[in-house]
C-alpha cells in the first residue's frame, strides 16, 4: 500500500497506534502527517510477521504532556527475527512528554536519511526481554540530526540520544549531528550502551558528524568497537583508543574535532641540508622548514608538492598542510658560479676491430751517417 497524504493529516486521541502493520504488509507513506495525542501512543506499530516500510517526506507526531507511559511514534516490534527493512527520508518524528522516537523491539535494518528526530529518546533499541530483541539490527544514519531533549515538564534526562540495550547492533553515522541536550545533573550521551551489552557492538562515525553529550560523546561498553573517523566534532574529548591510526584529535574554539595527520616527507639534498618542523601535520597547519647550505653553496629553490603532483606555495619558508602528504625538496647552487661535480671523459666511439694493438712512437731520434732513421718499434 502506498499512501499519499498531499500533507493531510490522519489523527488521533484515543487509539494506541494509527497504523499497525502485519504478516508481511508493505507500505509507504508520501507526504503524510500521522499524529497521536494518546497517552502512550504510537503512530506505525508493526506487530507479527514480516514487513517492509518506506516513510517519504512525512511527519510522525506524538504530543503527550503526562502520564507513565512513553510515546513511541514508530514501534518497531512483532515476532519476526530477520532484519526488517525502514527506511526513512526526508522525514521528521517527534514526541512529547519523556517518548522514544524510534523503538525496535526486533532485529532491523533501518536507514534514515536527511530526516530530524527530537525526543526523550530518539533511537532506543532494546534488549530480549519482552520480545525477540534488537541484536544483528544495523542502522544507517545519513545527513540527518537526532536530539534528545525535554519539555519544560519533564524530570532530567539520563538517557542518550540513541541507546543500545542489545549486542551485535551496527551503527554507522555519516554526516549527522547526534546532540544530547537533555537538562539536569545526570549523565547523558549522544550514543550510549546499557550494561546489558556484554558481547558488544560497532559503532562508526564518520564525515561532517557532531557529537554532543552531557558529559561525554560515547560511553561504549568494553568488548564494542568503536571508531571516530576524521572531520567528525565533539563538545567533549574523544577517548584516543576510538581513533583509527593515522588521525588525532585537537581541541579548537571549545571544540574536539578529530583529524587525518598527513606525512611530511623530505627528500635528502646535496650540497645542503633542509629540515621541517614536524614530521606530520593536520591540514591547514603551519609548517616551518630550516635550511642550511655547505660552504660555498646557496638556496636556490624549494619545492613542496602534494602526493608527488600538486605543487604548495612556499613562503619565507612556511607552507601551510594541505589534506594529504606532502614532499620537501630543496636544490642548492655554489655561491661563485663554477661548480665542483666531476666531468667524465668523452668515451672512444671508434668501431673495434677486436684485436687491440699499442704502438708507441719513441721521441728519440737515431742519426746515422748518410741516412737519417726514425726507429719504430712494435710494442
């Protein structure tokens, strides 16, 4: 079933969930608002067998103010044990009072793409315990911002902004911000795994991601992978073991913000000696290079090029770090313009005969009377 809402919007005040999905049912939403005022309701539940559900340029809306039960607009449950495949774009699920944007009671494969989630919770992917649970589920989140957040009414929020309650979950976020902004004195992550975790997960963040927690990004379990690529920004430091060889991490205007380190390499001159500064750099570091030439030599010219091709400006001996290793050369010059190196002898390209034969012509000269003689020997 695909259904086109032209931005209408299906409602309601008294039922737990507006659509539910069974045994198999696929569906797709097009410019749909779906809206739950219930306590505890639900916009899409799915519930027994398979299913497929695509959620395009839509709004999933829950609006409680009260009450025990948390909102939950897109429940993920049932009885199935595959991964179920969501995908989500250009798409935005809120909720109200202390609700989950997106709970998976079973294994999924959910992609959201260029979409907003702002709740108590906005990914909350529970353990086995009233169901089959999440473990095996992997979740691609792209160009899209997750927040948690509460309303004036709620307590503090201990809880992260995406939660993982179950093992062997891939995570992967690319291009997104996962901000936690909950208020309060408790702890609160961007991503966090609950001590139930014990065999552990991967997560992997990468690309222009933030990550913003209460006190810190991540709080990984100990047996889960964890790996913060360059270009990705914290509000807090990022544990060095979270980072993949090659890349650190600075702190910049308030801000943690990972980084590939480039190589500089300098290539052995002769007639002088040129050194950099560092041995590796961030892009966008300043790059200082000391020169010193053998007696009787001077600079002539530096040459810094990107992987062997691109050349780097160089000035008063400085370059700034592009993004990539860079090479260093340096050519010297003799000072009185004559230069030292050996000349070799032009070589005798006379054809050979293959009989080599030496005459030596003497200087002396024998006079005898009546006949002067020039006496030749054959060596």
């Amino acid at each position: 079933v695909t259904l086109y809402g032209n931005w209408a919007t299906i409602k309601t005040s008294n039922l737990q969930a507006i659509i539910e999905l069974y045994n198999g049912a696929e569906l797709t939403l097009e410019d749909v608002v779906l809206e739950n005022t219930s306590v505890g309701g639900r916009c899409i539940d799915t519930r027994q067998g398979s299913f497929k559900l695509i959620i395009n340029n839509s709004t999933l809306r829950t609006t409680k103010t009260s009450g025990e039960k948390h909102d939950q607009p897109l429940t993920i449950g049932g009885s199935h044990t595959g991964l179920m495949p969501v995908e989500i774009n250009n798409s935005t699920i809120t909720t109200g009072y202390a609700g989950y944007g997106i709970i998976t009671f079973n294994p999924v494969d959910l992609k959201i793409n260029n979409s907003k989630i702002n709740a108590y919770g906005a990914l909350y992917m529970k353990g086995a315990v009233s169901s089959t649970g999440s473990a095996g589920s992997k979740v691609t989140i792209t160009g899209s911002t997750l927040t948690s957040e509460l309303n004036s009414s709620e307590p503090s929020n201990s809880f992260a902004t995406i939660v993982m309650e179950d093992n062997n979950i891939g995570l992967t976020v690319i291009d997104s911000k996962i901000l936690a902004s909950g208020t309060g004195t408790t702890p609160q992550w961007a991503i966090g795994e609950k001590e139930s975790v014990t065999t552990g997960n991967t997560i992997i963040v990468k690309g222009n991601s933030e990550l913003t927690g209460k006190t810190a990004a991540i709080s990984g379990r100990e047996n889960s992978e964890v790996v913060i690529h360059p270009g990705v920004t914290s509000k807090f430091d990022i544990p060095e073991e979270y980072l993949p060889e090659g890349t650190v991490i600075k702190e910049i205007n308030g801000e943690f913000v990972v980084y590939k380190e480039n190589k500089i390499i300098v290539e052995k001159a002769e007639n002088g000696i040129i050194t950099a500064d560092k041995e590796k750099a961030i892009a966008g570091e300043e790059v200082t290079l000391t020169v010193e030439a053998a007696k009787g030599y001077k600079l002539k010219s530096i040459l810094v090029t990107k992987d062997g091709r691109s050349a780097i400006e160089v000035n008063d001996n400085k370059f700034v770090m592009p993004n990539g290793d860079v090479t260093v050369s340096a050519e010297f010059e003799s000072t009185s313009g004559v230069g030292t190196a050996e000349v070799e002898p032009e070589k005798d390209d006379t054809p050979k005969t293959g009989v080599e034969t030496t005459f030596t012509v003497f200087a002396a000269i024998a006079v005898v009377s009546l006949a002067g003689l020039f006496i030749i020997k054959k060596k």
